[in-house]
C-alpha cells in the first residue's frame, strides 16, 4: 500500500488550488499535515554492493522476463525502461536514494516533479518504500517527530488514506467512481461524515458519476436528494433473481429508519429482546395459554429490562408486558 500510495503522490503532482484542497481535506479528516516523508530502500539483492551493476542487472532481466502480455501498457512501459536502462549510473541511484519528503500542495509540485524518475524503479521493484510517514496537526495525534508511521495508522486510517486519498490524487473530470463497501474498519464516525468528505474530495474534478454499494445506514443517510438517490438490489424469492428498487434518498434519517425503511429489517433491536418480546406477546394472546411459560418469560423480559436505558421507548411497553404477565 505505501508504494502505491508514494506512486499517486509523484505520478499527480498537485495541479491547481481545487486539487489541493481536496487533497488537504482527506489529510485534515485524519489529523495530518500536507508533509508526507517517504523512506526508500533497495530491493534485497539489489542492495547487494558486491554484485553492483551485475546484480542489478539480473535482476532486470528477471523482470522483463516475467512481464506478462495481459498487461499490456504497464509491460509496454517496462520494457522500455529496462531496455534502456544504464545498470552502472542506476545502481547508484538505487542504492544511495534513502529519504524523500514532498508537500502535496501546490507549493510541492514543482519538488515532486523533479522526484518523478523515481517512478519506473519503484515500478519495477528496484526501490521499495520501507516506511511512508505522516505529520500530524497539533492536537489530533501523538506527537512524532519524524512522523507517524503507516505501519502504525488502525486500519479505518489505512482504508481512507488507500481510497480517498488516491482518489483526490487522481481523479478527472467525467471519471465513474466505483466505491464497494467504504464502512469497512471505519467507526460510526467516520461512517456518518463519509459522504461529506467523499463530496470535497471530488470537488477537484467535475461531471462525476459515484456508485457507492454499502450495508452501511450512516453512510447512505449522507446522500443528498440533490445529488443522488438509492438503489436497493433484492433477490426475488420465486426464480432467484435480483430486482432492482429504486427509492428516495435519507438524507439525515436516523440510522434505525434507515435500517428498518431501506434495508428492510424489521427491528433493530438484539434478537433475544425481540425474542422475548414476541414470546411473552403470544403468549397473552392465547386464552388460557400455558402460564408457566408466560411467567417463565416475563422473568426473561426482566433480566433483559436490567440492560436498557431507562429512557428507552420500549421499556414501558416491556413493563406493560410483564405486569399482564404476572396479573
């Protein structure tokens, strides 16, 4: 992930102030400054000084060889490099290049540009990224230094910093984003401001279609009636085929009305409350039903009523429930 990452970075110089102020916002969400520190290393062999050029060399050969035909532009690109690639002024390069820093703004681009012949040896796998760091805004993140680490960002962190970011980076104008499941890792947060930092993240770019496939009802009460709409895709239970229902948007609906209106569930609450609920409720309305059973549940709608708030909406109805219970 981190060359990857390193690779948008030097390959999307910051063009222009939309640009970067996309790029910023992604970077702001996560508590990080517009410097990023990117600590470079030779591929092992490659590193191996004793073999110099000869090592390198091989290890280019090895490269072309297992270029393969399906990926035809990036094997194009290769080729070319390595073809023409001069081992003793590369090894050089490759062994003593350790520490980069770029700014992505505008100020950057121009440094960023002059780093960009690094681009074809971290492709070819000459040159690894053995560390990518970040530096935080006062008050957001433990202080560092010498940055935060990749290595050491939770994995909600990662998810943000691999899509949004690559996405600010590299997007243009007319692109269709195709965005799957973008709640995985990220706290409820997170999830409830995705869409808004979704929206500044594109606002370099224009005329953009997003699809965006998500479980997620935080993440689908950010959509905007203006800007978009849902899609609900569901299995039709006769032949197995999936039916797609268009609906509204929900924008600043409540979690559980999404849940229960646009996912179709039928209560959001745990199973063995509903549970008991149902049973206790069945129970009462059979005449001269089983007592003991009747009791034996409303002594489970009691432990259960322990672990509610007791401004809940359903602790009334529960109480209601277990005094007709016990009447």
């Amino acid at each position: 992930m981190a060359a990857g990452l390193l690779l948008s970075m030097l390959e999307n110089p910051i063009a222009g102030a939309e640009r970067a102020k996309s790029v910023s916002a992604v970077l702001q969400c996560l508590g990080f400054t517009t410097e990023v520190r990117a600590v470079l290393a030779p591929r092992r062999g490659v590193d191996d000084v004793t073999k110099g050029a000869k090592g390198l060399r091989l290890y280019a050969d090895k490269v072309l060889s297992n270029l393969r035909s399906s990926e035809a532009s990036f094997a194009e690109e290769m080729r070319q490099f390595l073809n023409s690639l001069d081992v003793d002024s590369a090894i050089k390069e490759v062994l003593y290049t350790q520490d980069l820093v770029i700014s992505l703004d505008e100020k950057g681009a121009v440094e960023i540009k002059k780093h960009k012949w690094l681009v074809p040896y971290l492709k070819a796998g000459m040159l690894n990224v053995a560390d990518l760091k970040f530096f935080s805004t006062k008050g957001k993140q433990p202080a560092a230094a010498d940055g935060v680490s990749v290595d050491d960002l939770s994995s909600g962190q990662l998810q943000i910093l691999n899509n949004l970011l690559n996405l600010s980076l590299c997007v243009k104008d007319d692109s269709l984003v195709l965005i799957d499941e973008p709640e995985n890792s990220l706290h409820p947060e997170w999830q409830r401001d995705y869409i808004s930092l979704l929206r500044r993240s594109l606002a370099c770019a224009k005329k953009c279609h997003i699809v965006i496939a998500t479980h997620s009802p935080l993440v689908a009460s950010g959509v905007q009636s203006s800007e978009g709409s849902l899609i609900g895709l569901r299995r039709n239970e006769d032949d197995g085929s999936i039916e797609v229902v268009p609906s509204e948007a929900v924008h600043g609906w409540l979690p559980s009305t999404v849940l229960e209106e646009r996912f179709d569930m039928e209560t959001v609450r745990a199973p063995e409350l509903s549970k008991a609920v149902a049973t206790a409720l069945d129970l009462l309305k059979t005449k001269g039903g089983d007592k003991a059973r009747l009791r034996q549940a409303c002594a489970v709608l009691k432990e259960l009523l322990k672990e509610l708030p007791p401004d809940d909406v359903i602790v009334p109805a529960i109480e209601a429930i277990i005094e007709l219970g016990e009447a």
